[in-house]
C-alpha cells in the first residue's frame, strides 16, 4: 500500500543511543530533519546548519562509499 508520508508509530520501541553515539535522522532526499548533540560536534556544524542539509553536504567523505 503506497503512502505519500511515512510517520512514526510512536508505540514503537526506538532505541536510543549510546552518549557517545552520533545519531541523526534523515528523509527521503537525505536531509536532516533531527540529529544529536555528539553527531553535531563530530561534524562541527550547528544544529541550524545541520536541519535542512543533506548527508552529503555536511560529510563530503561519505560520497562513494558504503556508508
């Protein structure tokens, strides 16, 4: 059944992670819509900086490989 948005069941479990996990959710264009504090410092941006901008955009080291 094709749906034109995908939500969150918020009865499902999510896990969360470790402090020092960098963690960030993405979209179906690879922007950010939410990310940690750890996963921010580790990319030296803000959060301003970081909702909005593609995974790319912000770790041009990722383009091409398997991450």
């Amino acid at each position: 059944m094709p749906t034109s948005h995908l939500h969150l069941d918020d009865s499902l479990p999510v896990p969360k992670p470790a402090p020092n996990d960098g963690a960030y959710v993405l979209d179906r264009t690879w922007r950010v819509v939410d990310i940690n504090d750890f996963a921010l410092n580790h990319l030296a941006v803000s959060r301003a900086e970081a909702i909005g901008a593609t995974l790319w955009s912000l770790a041009p080291g990722l383009i091409g490989t398997d991450c």
